[in-house]
C-alpha cells in the first residue's frame, strides 16, 4: 500500500469572519446539543422577563419536580429512539408498576423497599418481554408496542378496577415529596440515572453499539455485535425506569392511581426530538433528550403562570414545541444561504 | 454533428476542485466511454450532464442550445443511475411509467390495461424476465437492473443515454444481451455515455473513450487506437504491472487447517464442504446468484443454516451467531458496503474503532487516547483519504470507504478472512492496493477467502479456486495447473468438467 501521508490536516483555512450573530448560530449549529441549548436559553430568558413568578424558587422546584418523572420515561424512550426503535408502552408500564406497588405495600403490607425493587424488577420484565417478542418475531417495535400497552394498562385495572390505592407508607412518600438541600428527590433520582446512562452511551463500548445499531444494523450484525441482545437490553432498561418513574409518582401522590402514566408517552417522544435525537436512529443523546424535556416542562409552568385558558394551553405548547424543533433546521438554512 | 457538448466546465466544491476546465463532445450513433479512477470526476461530469449540477464556469449545450438557460433541454438526457432506484412494493409496469404523464395514460387516472400492454412491449424488447403486473422486489436483481434501462429509453424524447456501471450485478450472458440493446439503441442514433470499471466490457462497446484524471480531462481517444495498457495508464498516471500476481509466496501445508465446513446448507446452497489452511487464499468462483455469497454468510452467522457444520480451528461457530465466529477470529467483508459495510450516520474514527472497543477500554471506559492511536495507524496503513477522523463516512469516496473497512476489519487481527467481492466498483489502483493487503496478511498466516465474480482476479490473487454452480459446489482447482476454460466449465455446471485437484 502506498505511504502517501494522509495525516489529518491541519486545522483547515483561518475559520471565516462571520458577524457575530452568525458565529454564534454557526457554533451552536455545530454542536450536536447546541439546538436545544439556545432554545432552552431563549426559552428560559423569556419566561424570566415574561413572568416574575418564574425565577423563585418554589417554582423552580414545582418544574423540577414535574420534570423528574418525564425524564426518566425520556432516558429510557431516547436510547430506544437512537437504537431505531420506540416502546408506546412506557405510560402503561410506569402505571402498571405504580399500582402494583400500592397493591403490595398497602393491601399485601409488604415491606415498601422490597415492594420497590419487585416493581422495578416488574418494570424491566415488561420491557424485556417487549424487546423479546420484538426481537425474537421480529415484530415492529411500534405496533408490537401499542398492542403490549393494552395489555399492560388492562392489567392495572383489572388489578385495582379504576380505583386508586391509598395509605402508601411515610418511609416512601419521602422519595416523591422530599427536598435534599432544596432539591426535590425525584429531581436527584433523575439526575443520577441520566449521569450513568450518558456514561454508559458515550463512553463505553456498549454505548457505540447502540449508536452503530441505529445507523445501520446489518452492519452491526456483520460486526459481531450482538444487536438482539442490546436490543432487549435496552427495552428491558426503558421499561425499568418507566416503573422507577411510576413508583415515584406514587410516593409523591401517596396514592396508587390507576392513570399514573397516561400522559407519558407522547411527551417523552417529543422531547427526544427537540434535544436532536432523530426518529429515525443513530443520532442524539439522552442528554439532549432530558433537555428537551426541560424545554417543555418550562412551557407548560409558564403557560400556567400565564394563566392562559386552559382550553388554549395545549394548543400553545404544542406550538412551542413545533417552534424548538425548527430551529436547527432554521439555523442549518440560514448558515447555508450564502456558504459554498 | 453533436448532440450534446460541454466547454470548461469547472465545479468546485468547498475544499475540491471537482471538475476542471473539462470538455466532452457527444455524437449521435456513438458510444462514448467515460474512464477515470474513483474520485477522478466521473459522477460529478455526468450530474452535469444530466442537468444535477450547475457548473460554476463553462457552458452546457444541447443541441446547439444553452442547456443551462433552458432547463428543460435536460429532458432529452436519460439517466441510469448504479444504484437501483425503484419502488418496490408498485408493479413493473408502473415503475416503467411514473409518473404516469409520458404516454397518455390520462392526466387523472391511470389506465392499468394501457399501462400494462405499453409495458409488455417494453419487457420483450428488453428481454426482462417480469409480468408487467408483478411487483418489483419480487423480480431479480438484474431484472430491476435492465427495468432501469428501459424506464430511462422509453422516453420519446431522450437523445443522450447515459449509464453508469450498469453491469455490476448482471451475469455474463445478462451483460451481453443488454450490450445488444446498447448497440441497438445506438444504432437508432442515440448518443450512449457508459461508464464502467471493467476493461473488457470497455473495448467491447466502446467508440470514444474520455479519460478523466482528479477532476481533468486527460484526453479524447478512439477506442481502436486504444490498448488495456494505456487506457490504464492514462487513467492512473502510471503504469499499473497488468501481470503482477498477488498468490501468497509462503505454501500451505496440507495440515494446517483452520477451517473446516462440513455439509453446510442454507438458503440458496446447499451440502457445501471444504477446508481452508493457513495462510492460504482460497478463491470461489461462480455466477451471480450461485450461492456464494450465502454460504459464506452462513457460515459466519449471518444467515441460518438448515444443516451442516463449520469448525474454526475445531471449534463450532454456532448457528446464526455472527459475534461468536468474530469472537472466534472470523471476519466478513460483504459485498454490499453501503448495507451491511459502513454506518453513514457514524464517523470515520467510530466506524474504524468500532470492531475493537472490546481491545480498547479500561476498566469497562473507552480510551479515547487508544482509539485515536489505533484509528490513526489504519488511516495511514491502508491510506484513507480523509481530512479528518472526525469527518462522517458517508462523505468519503466508495474507494476510501472501502479501504476504511477492510482497515477495520484488520485491525481486529482475525484468523480467518472473508472477503466478498472485494474490489467490486473499486479503481484499478485502489484494486492492486488490495490485493497486495490480502497477500500480505495471507503471508502472515491468515486463513482467506476470496469470493468473486471476475476470473481474473481469482487467477492472480488465490492459490486455489473452488466453483459453485446453481447452490453446489462443483470443483476445487489448482490455480496454478488449471486453465481458465476448465474453470469456466465448472461455473455454468458444464459436467464433463467437473474434477478434483
């Protein structure tokens, strides 16, 4: 083979000058979380000057902790989206796991931290079973999904027939309602799921696996990597957080009702998407998801703040929503104009 | 006459001259062959042909017209591209016809009877094996090839044709027959581009030849006066040794085997048993479609086996667990780079790390330290032209690509290689630097297997050829004592060859 150098080259030609509103895209636009940075900050510095209820710290405290619970479903549905795949089942797992625990505290009175392991232990035998069946017929994960959440929600109300669950012990309603140094728990589990996830995707060879199955699986087949059972994995890990995510919000409650969840299916999926996951694989982060996820958990607190007409408040974050995920394409356009 | 003409024509793209100052002249009733290595400009002289590409400087002219004024003179070009480009689950006829406004088949609603019968004329003057009514992925390869063809050439209007490598999946008699349609059409007075890697396919049908050297136009020939040497020559700037053989110089002993398959069957093969040794490069030989390409899967994992076994150095390799044969030190390099070779969405560096992030962590992290060492001795080893590691894959050329794989593929210092048509869509150049890659690491005890569809390079690369006709295996050769006729016989079925060295 030749020995022609092809050293990279060095940092090529001086970088342009750009006005510095440009630079500024332009920067942003290269960094894969740049999107959803400058739109949180938009957002962010906005609803600072919009509203002055908005920078307290009761209401940082009231988004943080409404976050905590979408975040953990965004962790778990986001790698599933950079694997190529999606599970609409994690509303109905979390709720399944939620009710499933009040079952087993209150009604069984089983000891609360053995009743939230077996939950979680439940919640990643849903998602398992999802990646099995999805793996095993090689069903698509969309439609196999929609059919499991039936299963699974149908499970939550033959077990409590609609009716919530009350009388959840004080040691774990400690976990939904507490503040450690003015954080809310929850907030902290997040943060520590979303710390181990992002290190186990960005560093470590399993991470590259997902990656290089959501850009192309047949290769990663070819590679010898074993996609089917990183495939299972990975459902197995959305559903375990989903359940984490669940069982929080009844100790936050102090009930077990039936249609915790309900709500955690779409919000998740559109966060991923505003924090640059793409619905189509092999690009984003879970970082950038949870960011995402902020975007929106800001939205709804400010359109609360706001006191818009509740009738109106959908139509408004939905719109915010369509607005976030623009701007990376907007700014890729408007960096393009006058480039080549 | 001409009925098409480019003057200097310069395309620039950011940080690359793609094209230069070319000029190309097409005449009706000519063939006219575009020849370059990969990267030379082939594809970005023929979007501009095709209207794709507006070129910076230079003008476009058909018929005596400026094309780039009045875009719809572009109509008249017809184009093929190489990769198959159908819809799939819609019928043949339909293919034929998007988008349903060039033949009257009534501006709201598609007639089906008309379209079907406009159709059947169509597959018998092309000789594709299809019902008009059939859907499309349920027709072979090369029938979606030759459905292409006629898709361009049933324009009315079209007086440019140009076809780029549209052999490369087709059969030796597929070939032939579409050459005759070429030369049909030619003979209508059609001005034919063809653009192709295969020399004997070149001087077969081609007038004119116009060979194209990074992004300039080295000259215009005729091909009569043209021989394989210079054409090479010109294409490459340097003389490539034609006759330079790559067979391993260290000979395997007959005990050395590091391989064994044993009654091996599965989809599309089947009762498949052979040994491979050390060190060896041992060649399969047979036409599209003979089941090689699935054994080899097969025995990798890819694909399941209904029966039979394949042993690495004794040990099984389960079925259909691709990372248990990695594990045990065999690597595939498919045929098919864009689907089963690269992850586009994916770095150069993460595509080439990708087959070792086992070798390269501590305590379970990826060494980032490690990884760009090992990336960047596979850049420079197997002479990847990038600008960076950190540049996406999909942006590099097919060559580069390519020697991206087979990089990552080495770097993981397997036992036993498989190479699939290795060289498939690849520069003479870039040819010879792979061949002498597989002697190399054959030399250094590598058990290979070579699968490919051109004779000659199993002649000058394997030291033993095994043909497979119609999913059986068929014969193994001695290269060296066995002549190509034999070997031919034995890869259309021929019986009376059939022989074991």
């Amino acid at each position: 083979m030749s020995l022609e150098t092809t050293v990279p080259a060095a940092p090529s030609q001086q970088p342009p000058k750009l006005p510095p509103f440009k630079a500024l895209i332009s920067r942003l636009a290269v960094n894969p979380l740049g999107g959803v940075v400058a739109a949180l900050v938009i957002i962010f510095g906005a609803s600072c000057a919009l509203s002055p209820h908005f920078l307290t710290t009761f209401n940082m405290v009231i988004i943080a902790r409404a976050l905590a619970f979408i975040g953990l479903v965004t962790i778990g549905q986001s790698i599933l989206m950079i694997l190529g795949e999606l599970d609409l089942s994690v509303g109905a797992i979390g709720g399944l796991a939620g009710v499933v625990g009040g079952i087993l505290m209150v009604q069984l009175g089983l000891n609360p931290w053995l009743s939230l392991g077996l939950c979680l232990l439940m919640g990643g035998a849903c998602g398992l079973l999802n990646g099995a069946l999805i793996t095993q017929l090689r069903l698509h994960s969309l439609v196999l999904t929609i059919g499991m959440a039936g299963v699974y929600g149908g499970a939550n109300l033959v077990a409590t027939k609609g009716v919530a669950i009350t009388g959840v012990p004080r040691d774990i309603t400690f976990l939904g309602r507490g503040l450690v140094m003015g954080v809310p728990v929850p907030f902290l589990v997040l943060l520590v799921c979303l710390a181990i996830v992002a290190f186990v995707m960005l560093r470590t060879p399993v991470g590259r696996y997902i990656y290089a199955i959501g850009s192309n699986p047949d290769a990663a087949r070819m590679l010898g990597i074993r996609v089917n059972a990183i495939r299972m994995g990975a459902f197995a890990l959305a559903g375990f957080l989903s359940a984490l995510a669940g069982i929080l919000m009844v100790a936050r409650l102090g009930t077990a009702q039936p249609s915790i969840g309900d709500t955690w299916v779409l919000g998740p999926i559109a966060a991923a998407v505003i924090g640059g996951v793409a619905t189509t694989g092999g690009i984003g982060s879970p970082i950038g998801a949870v960011l995402g996820a902020v975007i929106i958990g800001i939205i709804e607190d400010i359109i609360v703040l706001f006191g818009i007409s509740p009738y109106w408040q959908s139509v408004v974050s939905g719109g915010i929503v369509v607005l976030a995920i623009s701007f990376d394409a907007l700014a890729r356009r408007y960096l393009n104009r006058d480039a080549v | 006459m001409t009925v098409l003409q480019i003057e200097a024509v310069r395309k620039t793209y950011p940080g690359v001259v793609a094209l230069d100052h070319v000029d190309l002249t097409l005449e009706p009733g000519k063939i006219h062959i575009l020849a370059g290595e990969n990267g030379a400009g082939k594809s970005t002289l023929i979007k501009t042909l095709t209207g794709l590409v507006v070129p910076d400087e230079g003008a476009v002219l058909i018929e005596g017209r400026d094309a780039l004024h009045d875009r719809t003179l572009f109509e008249k070009v017809a184009y093929v591209p190489q990769e198959l480009n159908l819809f799939g689950p819609m019928t043949v006829a339909e293919n034929m016809f998007m988008p349903f406004n060039r033949s009257g088949f009534g501006h709201l609603t598609v007639s089906r009877r008309a379209m079907e019968k406009a159709a059947a004329e169509l597959i018998k003057r092309f000789g594709i094996h299809a019902k008009p009514g059939q859907f499309v992925n349920r027709i072979s390869v090369p029938d979606q090839q030759l459905l292409q063809i006629a898709r361009a050439a049933c324009r009315e209007e079209f007086k440019v044709l140009i076809l780029d490598e549209p052999t490369s999946s087709l059969t030796a008699n597929e070939t032939e027959h579409l050459f005759r349609i070429i030369r049909t059409l030619r003979d209508d007075g059609c001005a034919i581009v063809f653009v192709s890697h295969k020399m004997e396919e070149i001087f077969a049908l081609g007038d004119t030849v116009t060979v194209l050297r990074n992004g300039r136009s080295v000259g215009t020939y005729p091909m009569r006066e043209m021989t394989e040497d210079q054409l090479i020559r010109l294409m490459s700037g340097s003389s490539v040794p034609l006759e330079e053989k790559f067979q391993p110089r260290v000979v395997a002993t007959e005990s050395d085997v590091i391989l064994s398959v044993k009654d091996m069957s599965g989809p599309g093969f089947s009762d498949a048993s052979f040994v491979l040794r050390r060190g060896e490069i041992l060649g399969f030989a047979g036409l599209v479609g003979a089941g090689r390409s699935e054994l080899m899967q097969t025995i990798f994992g890819y694909l399941r086996s209904t029966g039979g076994h394949a042993f690495l150095e004794g040990e099984e390799i389960p079925k259909g667990r691709t990372d248990r044969a990695v594990a045990l030190g065999m690597v595939y390099l498919s045929e098919e780079r864009k689907h089963h070779g690269i992850f586009p969405l994916l770095s150069v560096r993460e595509n080439i790390s990708l087959s070792v992030l086992d070798r390269m962590k501590r305590g379970g992290i990826i060494s980032s330290a490690r990884e760009n060492e090992v990336v960047a001795d596979t850049i420079r080893q197997f002479d990847v032209r990038t600008s960076s590691a950190g540049k996406k894959i999909a942006h590099l050329s097919g060559g580069n690509q390519q020697k991206a794989i087979i990089g990552r593929a080495m770097a993981r210092r397997p036992r036993v290689l498989i190479f699939d048509e290795p060289t498939k869509g690849i520069d003479i150049g870039t040819k010879f630097q792979i061949y002498r890659i597989i002697q190399q690491l054959a030399e250094e005890g590598v058990g290979i297997i070579l699968v490919s569809s051109e004779m000659t390079e199993l002649q000058r690369c394997a030291s033993r050829i095994i043909t497979m006709y119609s999913g059986r295996i068929t014969g193994s050769f001695d290269q060296a004592t066995t002549d190509v006729n034999t070997l031919v016989g034995a890869i259309i079925g021929a019986p009376e060859n059939r022989h074991v060295a």
